[in-house]
C-alpha cells in the first residue's frame, strides 16, 4: 500500500517544505482556525471577490484538492505519523487542532487539516478537466520558478527538522 500513498505521508521533510510553501505563496491558514481571524477571512473574500462569510465555508474539506480517500484516512488514522504544525520554522506558528479531520492536498502536496484554506481553493466541480492548469499567464510561470527555487532551499532547511 505504501507505494501508492502521496510522498507528503512517507516524507516528513516533503510535507514540512511543502507545507512553508504553502504559507508563503497561497496564504495556507489561518494560524488558529478556533479563532475569529477577521483580517485573515477578509482578505480571502476580497482575493475571492465574495463576501466574507462565503469565504469563510471555503475550507479545505471542500476543496477540489482535498483527498480523504478511505486508504488515505485508514493510513492517516492507523500508521502515519503527523508533523506538528507549532515547530515550523515559522513565527507565528500555525496551531495544531487535536481531533481535527485531515487527508492530503493533491495540489500542494500537503496533509491538511479540514478547518484551513489557501488561495488555491477550488470548488470541485471547478477542477473536472484540469482547466486551472492548461492556461499559464507570466505571473504564473514566474511563480513557479520561484517554487522550485524555494522547495530546494526549504528541502536543505528541514532536512534536520523531525517530525
């Protein structure tokens, strides 16, 4: 079963740079989902273009992205080991929300946690074809090369952070 299991499961280090990524480049939060985090929610409606309260049912558990598949859940429950969130190499550091659902983000290659979101989110039926995919503009591109650059860098980082 492991060989069909996401890398962010079997690689604490892929899952913590992924992770930092995340939070740098899509605004993954917020910091403590328990809270009202009214900055955080406005500015998610106003990059959105929705009101706040529509923002705020944008949640990981209702992303296109989100994978909580039975054998992810069943791994998760059963074997996996969860990186905490507060030792990130990171201030503030997200908290960690004991008994919060989680499954895998298959487009940052993340385990999130149900109460979170990024600017990434996608309703599921907005991703059937990819179509998010198929047309790049320069920011974009740009942004990618930025990526890559900062997974190496963030790969060098945690290699020595355990989880």
């Amino acid at each position: 079963m492991e060989d069909k299991l996401p890398a962010q499961l079997l690689y604490s280090e892929v899952n913590i740079a992924n992770h930092l990524l995340a939070m740098k480049y899509e605004a993954l939060g917020p910091i403590d989902p328990r809270e009202p985090n009214q900055e955080y929610w406005a500015l998610k409606a106003e990059k959105w273009q929705v009101l706040e309260g529509e923002a705020r049912t944008r949640l990981c558990m209702n992303c296109a992205h989100y994978d909580n598949s039975p054998e992810i859940v069943e791994y998760m429950q059963n074997t996996w080991e969860p990186i905490k969130l507060q030792e990130l190499p990171i201030d503030p550091a997200p908290v960690d929300i004991p008994g919060d659902l989680s499954a895998c983000c298959t487009r940052w290659l993340i385990t999130c946690t149900a109460m979170r979101t990024c600017d990434a989110w996608e309703a599921p039926w907005e991703d059937e074809d990819n179509a998010n995919q198929l047309f790049k503009g320069p920011e974009e591109e740009e942004m990618e090369l930025s990526l890559e650059e900062d997974l190496a860098l963030m790969l060098q980082e945690v290699s020595g952070v355990k989880s």
